[in-house]
C-alpha cells in the first residue's frame, strides 16, 4: 500500500451536490493506493448498493475497495477490507462475520498503535496528523513528530496510513514517514467549479504522486 488512500464520504459529498459513484469512478482514474466508502448517515441498503457500483468500478482500476465499520455489507458485497475505529466493531467481530477480508484499524495513540498491531491488521491508520475538519469530536493532532513516532512502531509490522487534515502541502511531508494518506477534503472540488469530477480527478492524480503512489506504480511497472 503505498500513496492515496481515498475515502469517498458520503455526507461530504452530499453537501456539495455530488454524486458518489461518479465522485469515485473520478478519483479511480489515479488508481490510489485503495478506496474506502464512507456512509456513516445512511440506511444499509443504500449503503449495499453503493458498495456494489463502486465494487465494480475498483475491480476494473485494480483497487482495493474498503467498507467503514460494516463487515456483514462487506462479505456480502465481496470487499478488500474493513475499516474500524476504536469504537466500531472489534477485529475479532470482524474476521468472525467476514473471514478472509483484511481489516484495517484507526489508533490515535501509541498505546492503541501497539494493540491494534497485535491484531496482525491489514493495516494500520494513525492521527489526527493535523487538525480536521471531517469529524465533528477529533481527538488531539499528533503531528509529524507523532507520526514519526507511530511510523518507527509500525516498521516491518504492517503499513501505516496518515490520517487528518492532509492536503496536497502537507502530502510529502507525510509520505516521508507514513506508506499512504487518508484524503476526503481535499479531493473535493471548489463549490460552483465548472466540471467538479475533472477537477476531482486531477486533485487525485496529484495527491496520490505526491504521497510517493505514481512512483511506486511506475517501479512495479518497469521492475
């Protein structure tokens, strides 16, 4: 895993008008590192057929697809990955409802850091890096000097994803510690832009080469 890693959140995307299938088949075009729906406001069925669309869409760009928090949805739908936070479902809960797909824990700390490694995790996130706009109660920042610190933890144990307040200024500083970034504000187009996905797609391509992604494709590419 290594660069974007885009999460398509619903509410955000529905504040602006935007369409989540057509908002993720945009950001697709810069094959992130992985894809996460995120749907916290919305009932399960719509959330099931959303995972269906956009299962399709990552399976034709070979990216991964991760569900928040909803394993049973995932198994159904046939998911990558869950992600968790450290008030969702346990990984336990989660391997027992969908066997065999990776999961993915949030930490915001380094005693939740080492925990969650010990649950031998697909991966782990770690942050807020900076402050965010995208929860309504973040916990603290931890900074770069944090993510240093749960970068030397996680090192050979599993990859590190950067979580909070990320953009495209803050990318390289980030990938110099953590494997991938997780993004929502800052693939979002400016309100009133004249073609929101073009520009979706093109934040996409920049954040995930800037986060180390597009050289990382083009080293597989050529090896």
């Amino acid at each position: 895993m290594r660069g974007l890693y885009a999460i398509v959140d619903v509410d955000s995307l529905d504040r602006r008008g935007l369409d989540p299938v057509r908002f993720a088949s945009a950001v697709l075009t810069a094959k992130p590192a992985a894809l996460q729906l995120r749907a916290k406001g919305a009932l399960p069925r719509q959330v099931l057929g959303l995972l269906r669309e956009l299962k399709c869409a990552c399976r034709r760009a070979g990216v991964p697809l991760v569900a928040n928090d909803r394993a049973d949805l995932a198994a159904l739908v046939g998911c990558d990955m869950v992600h968790v936070g450290q008030t969702d479902a346990t990984v336990e809960q989660v391997r027992r409802i969908a066997p065999g797909v990776g999961v993915g824990i949030s930490t915001h700390d380094l005693g939740q850091l080492e925990a969650a490694l010990s649950e031998r995790p697909a991966y782990v996130a770690y942050g807020p890096v900076f402050p965010t706009a995208s929860k309504a109660n973040p916990e603290p920042a931890v900074g770069l000097d944090g993510l240093a610190q749960a970068a030397q933890l996680a090192r050979g144990r599993a990859p590190l994803v950067a979580i909070g307040g990320i953009g495209l200024e803050q990318a390289e500083s980030v990938a110099r510690l953590a494997d991938a970034a997780a993004v929502i504000g800052a693939l979002l187009p400016p309100e009133g832009v004249q073609d929101p996905y073009a520009t979706v797609a093109a934040r996409a391509a920049a954040l995930h080469a800037r986060l180390g992604g597009a050289r990382a494709s083009t080293l597989e590419a050529t090896a």
